[in-house]
C-alpha cells in the first residue's frame, strides 16, 4: 500500500513526538508542517518543508492531517480536514465544549473519515494490565487518580497559554476519567469541583489547580486532580489507585520520580495487587502481588504505537464509533467537572 501522505499541525511537545512517529514508519509520508511560531525540531522532523497554514496544506491533498494545537482550535482544524477528504489524529481534548466535540464526530460520520483522538494510555500495555486487574476486582469501585505537575520555565509557560482556553482538570482529566469509565461500566450520575487561582501569573477567571469528583449509578466513586506551576508538591503528585470490596490494585512510582519528566506521566514501573480475602484468624490469605512494568514504552515508544493504531485504522477500516463516543462521554465529565468548580455545585450527568 501507498504510504498515507500526512500532515501535521502543531509542533509543540506533543506534536512534535507524533511528527517523529510519522517520520520512523514508513507507513506515513509527511508532507508538511504547520506551526505558528518557528521551533526547533528533531533532525528526523526538520527535513520536512513548513507550510504557511491548513488552507495550504489541504491543497496537497493529504491522506490524514494530524492536529496537536490548543484545545480551543481542535474542531475547527479537524473538521475543515475531514470535509477536504481527509482522515483525522486528533490530540485530547477532543474540543473545548461538548456541543464542538459532537459537532467532530458528525463530520467524521458524515464525511466516512477515520478520527483518532489521542488517548495515548490506551494503547500503554501497562495501563491496559491496570484496568484488567480492577475490572477483575469487581464493582463498587474507588477510583483515585491525579497528575499534579511542578512546572517552571518553558514546562510553565506552555501551562500558563493552555490555561488560556483549557484547566487542568480538562486537559489531563479526560484521560484518567476515560480510564475510570473504562474500568467501571456504570453511568456517571453526578459530577462536582473544586479549584483555586494559586498564582498572579493568570487570569483571575483561570486556576492552575482543580479536583473533581464523579459518582456512578453502580456505587462506584472516582476522584481526580489537577494542578500545574512553581508552587505544586513534589508529595503524592502521582496517584493512581483503585479499590474495591475484594481489594485493590495500584500503580507504585519508582523512587525520585518527577512530576516535570513527561515519561513519569505514563510510566508505572510496578503494579500492585492487593487481595481483600481473610482466613478463619483474620489474616490475609494471599500476599500483595507485585508485577514489574521494568521494559515498558517510553512516551515516543507510546506516541509511535498510537501512530501505528492510526495506520491500522485507515488502512483495515476499523469501526472508531466506541472509540470516538467515549472520547465525548469523557470530555462532557470533565466539562461538567469545571462547570461545577466555577458555579459551586453539583452537576447531574
């Protein structure tokens, strides 16, 4: 088969490590790149010619056009690429409002495109291995996960734009709430927030710091949290947890991990495995299991198999339908979740 001519627009840190999956698979002939501002890129990435803009780019006729910009121009970007004819990679979140994200999957449906949204842990063999474990666990769940990330620098700035259009409890909360609904498959009823403005450096309408809560019709609980910049602790800043009434499963992080070093926002390193189950003299039946995730993918590792998830897509024309509908079901929790935070209330799903 012809490689699929691609385009990529958006060059930041997300952008640019799918750019070099594109450019290490043959099944991928990048024609193009799109970004605003010069930047920097890989010797592999930096022979491809830029492009002024989409509208020039569409006119080299791509076979997918791949978008890692700001949250706020995700349905614009993809659905002029799907109505020129092409395939679609979208990076999470799908779009900045749930009304936006339907109005993607419509054009994918109507235009007969493929949409990838990039939901990079589900295609992490680790993670994968998580939520087979507490799914086998069984319901009710307690589902407790956060990603609070100590940025300062370039990693601060880049926060400090995305706060712009996108909190933190959206950004990063759709993939571990898309995990959460994942391992459960209960209905979220009800959804609440909170969060705090901590720095000057934003707007007073924005925060860099959110947590949300989210309630399911099985009994299931979920939490998650949020929060970027020079004031965030170093302390728990990586939970991933889930318990239920025959134990619990966990994601233990290797000593010094930093929440700045993007592989710690993917990595597990071990999964522990707890068994609830008593003897007659209250002890515990069976030990914590322990199994090492020592030769797990890095994050290009993870970009490049979610590129290869995209060929695989095309080309055997998978049916996306679930994968697109869980990305909005997703995204209208977080959505909900922020709604909440700023109305101070609880929101029914």
């Amino acid at each position: 088969m012809q490689p699929l001519r691609t385009l990529v627009i958006g060059l930041g840190q997300m952008g640019r490590s799918h750019a070099l999956a594109y450019a290490r698979n043959p099944g991928f002939d990048v024609i193009g790149l799109v970004n605003r501002t010069e930047v920097t890129l890989p010797e592999e990435v930096s022979r491809y010619p830029r492009l002024d803009g989409l509208e020039v780019g569409l006119a080299l006729k791509p076979d997918l056009v791949s978008i890692a910009t700001y949250t706020d121009s995700h349905a614009n970007l993809a659905i002029a690429a799907m109505e020129a004819g092409a395939h679609v990679f979208v990076e999470k979140p799908l779009a900045a409002n749930a009304l936006d994200a339907r109005r993607v999957v419509d054009a994918a449906k109507a235009n007969g495109r493929k949409l990838v949204i990039g939901y990079i842990l589900r295609h992490h063999p680790s993670w994968i291995e998580f939520i087979r474990l507490a799914r086998e666990l069984g319901p009710p769940f307690v589902m407790r996960m956060n990603l609070n990330q100590q940025s300062s620098g370039p990693a601060w700035e880049i926060h400090k734009t995305l706060m712009e259009t996108t909190s933190p409890i959206v950004d990063c909360g759709v993939h571990y709430l898309d995990v959460m609904c994942q391992i459960t498959d209960a209905r979220p009823t009800q959804v609440r927030g909170m969060g705090l403005r901590m720095t000057d450096e934003i707007d007073p309408a924005q925060v860099n710091y959110g947590h949300l809560q989210v309630l399911f019709d099985d009994g299931s609980v979920g939490w998650y949290e949020a929060g970027w910049g020079p004031m965030m602790s170093e302390t728990a800043f990586f939970v991933k947890d889930v318990m239920s009434p025959n134990g619990s499963v966990s994601i233990v992080m290797h000593e010094g991990a930093k929440s700045a070093d993007v592989d710690t926002h993917t990595k597990t390193s071990t999964i522990r495995l707890h068994h609830a189950a008593l003897d007659a003299a209250g002890q515990f039946v069976k030990a914590d299991e322990l199994f090492s995730m020592a030769d797990e993918p890095g994050h290009q590792d993870l970009c490049e198999r979610e590129q290869a998830f995209v060929l695989k897509a095309i080309r055997e024309d998978l049916d996306l339908t679930k994968h697109m509908e869980d990305a909005v079901k997703s995204l209208e929790i977080a959505l909900a979740a922020d709604r909440s935070m700023r109305e101070r209330r609880a929101i029914d799903l």
